[in-house]
C-alpha cells in the first residue's frame, strides 16, 4: 500500500479519517447494545427495507412477538412491556443504521473520487480491501445476532462478541494508517528499529487485552469482583481454576478473565512507561509519546472505576469511557508505530 503525500490528498484524507471516527462510534453503540441487553431484540436481518423501524403500533406488536419466541425475553425479559421492548430495540436499530451510513460514506465518496479522478491506482486495491472488511464486519454481526435468535442461547456467546468487535478495530486499524499513509510527509518518519519493535509488543498485548476487554463485557465479568487494587480481598483470587480446564477457565470463568484483564493492564502501563522514556530523544515522538502515557494511565483509572462502581449491574457510562480510551489507546500505538516505520 505504497502511495504518495501530496495536497492532491486532502478530500480523501479528511474522508479517511471520518470514517475513523464514525467506527468509534459504531463500537460504542456496540458496546451499549451489549450493555443494554438490546442486541437480540431485532430477530430479522433485512439490509435494506430493515433501515426502518416499525411505523405503526401493530408492526411494534408484531416485531415485539418475534422477540417473545427467543430464550432472552422468555426467560430474562419476560417482564417486558412494549415500550421497554421499544428501548432496547432502539439500541439495535441505531447500531445497524449507524453500519449502513458507514457504508455509504465510504461508498458515495468512493465513486466520486473515481469519477473526479482523485483516486490513483495505488489506491485501489486498498480501497478495495478497505470494502471487503467492511462487508465482512457486518456478515460477522448478523451471524453473531442469529446465533443467539433460539431458546438456548439467553446472550450471544462472549467469544463471538469478542471476533466482533476485533474485526471492528481491525477495520479502524486499517483505515487509520492508510489515512496516515496519505497525511503524513516522510520527514516526520523515524529510524528507530528497537522502538518499532516494542511498539509491536504493545500493540500485540493490547490486542490481547481489548479481547479480554470484550470477554469482560460479555460475561459481566466486572460483577465478580467489585474491589481494587484486592480482587475479593486477594490478588491472585481463589475460584480461578473451577472451571474444569486451564482453556475453560481463561476463556469463561469470570474471575479468572478479570484477574487476566487487570494483570494485562498493569503490564501495558508498564511496558508503554518504558515506551515513553526510550522515545524521549526523538522530537518526532513528542505528541504521540506524551498522548500514550496519559491515555494509558486514564484507561486504568476508568477500569478501576467501573469495577469499584459496578454493584447489580456495571455502570454503563463508566464502560463506555473505558472502552473508548481503549480505542483511543490502540489508535495513538498504532500512531506511534507509524512514525517508526522503515
């Protein structure tokens, strides 16, 4: 994806990095449909005529009686009057619209750029991966909603939230350099081979965490345990191999997904710390470098926060801060990377 900086760029770029910041919102709703329980409240997928929502009270009746046949409202929401059902259809509806105009904001502009000439063949290909990642993150959503649409399932399973919402940051992750590829001149470039490859542990722990992140969210894993810095009045809580398996137990005991989580988040400070104090010589550095530390250290002060908070149910505006300093954590490492590329 080698391609020239030149002024020639700036609608795309400006295009590029709204489509950024529109998947950051889209995880956002994703994470409140997730925290709302809203996210097997539509039980159709209909990509086009689905962009509406019921228009009279009988369609609302009709919509509400299809989510009556699956386990959730049977057994969780059985409690559930039309206008609570309207709430958390609403999350749903919002986060699948929200994909849809993502879609066409990439489209539209996409062929004007073509029409307009704007785009050149180096452009192309990564355009086009850029669509089939998009296309692929939204035939991962509704396979992760239909596998929860029966009486079995009460939630969609946690795993695939988790390749959910890794394919939704793997689609920030590449939009985002691309636009950096396309903004950033070659003099603000640096050699800096051992930094790049610490940017590259980070990363790669940081990937490893946002999934635990997802696990968290899925399981209501913060309900396990709602002290810090003691987990349950322990550091290395009890409970955390009773899940019949060392694979079970790190993939779908609470406990033990939270004590991952928060050791995971210690050594990110810590490496990214470090981080912070070998690309003190750099000047090309200083923004990114500065940004990183003090993301790092609000992400951990936001998860403590929602842990000491979360009493029968996590709070939600907490999650939500922790899950876009999350992003924005992964945004300013990939940043730093960028800079340090060969």
């Amino acid at each position: 994806m080698e391609m020239q900086q030149n002024k020639g760029n700036r609608a795309i770029v400006i295009w590029l990095f709204t489509g950024v910041a529109m998947i950051i919102v889209q995880v956002l709703l994703g994470g409140i449909t997730r925290l709302t329980g809203s996210g097997l409240s539509i039980t159709e997928w209909k990509p086009i005529l689905g962009a509406l929502p019921p228009m009279n009270e009988v369609a609302w009746q009709a919509a509400f009686e299809k989510y009556q046949q699956i386990g959730q409202s049977k057994y969780i929401n059985s409690h559930f009057t039309l206008s609570d059902f309207k709430w958390i259809y609403f999350w749903e509806w919002l986060h699948r619209n929200w994909a849809r105009l993502i879609g066409i904001v990439f489209f539209v502009p996409f062929v004007w750029f073509i029409i307009k000439k704007k785009i050149d063949r180096s452009m192309i290909n990564p355009m086009i991966v850029l669509f089939i990642l998009g296309g692929l993150q939204g035939l991962i959503g509704w396979i992760m909603v239909k596998s929860g649409l029966n009486e079995e399932n009460l939630y969609v399973s946690h795993i695939r939230l988790a390749i959910h919402f890794i394919a939704a940051l793997g689609l920030l992750w590449y939009v985002l350099w691309f636009a950096l590829k396309l903004s950033m001149p070659s003099s603000r470039i640096v050699q800096a081979p051992g930094l790049r490859k610490l940017s590259g542990w980070i990363l790669g722990l940081l990937v490893v965490q946002l999934v635990y992140g997802a696990f968290m969210a899925g399981l209501h894993a913060a309900l396990a345990a709602t002290t810090w810095p003691s987990i349950n009045g322990a550091f290395v809580p009890s409970g955390m191999f009773s899940q019949g398996g060392f694979l079970a137990d790190i993939t779908h005991n609470q406990i033990t997904i939270q004590f991952i989580h928060r050791t995971l988040a210690y050594v990110l400070t810590l490496l990214i710390a470090v981080w912070y104090l070998r690309s003190a010589r750099l000047p090309q550095l200083a923004a990114v470098r500065a940004l990183a530390l003090l993301v790092v250290l609000l992400q951990v002060f936001l998860g403590v926060l929602t842990v000491l908070n979360s009493g029968i149910k996590i709070p939600l505006g907490f999650a939500l801060a922790h899950q876009f300093t999350g992003m924005a954590l992964l945004m300013v490492m990939i940043w730093g990377r960028f800079v340090t590329r060969p």
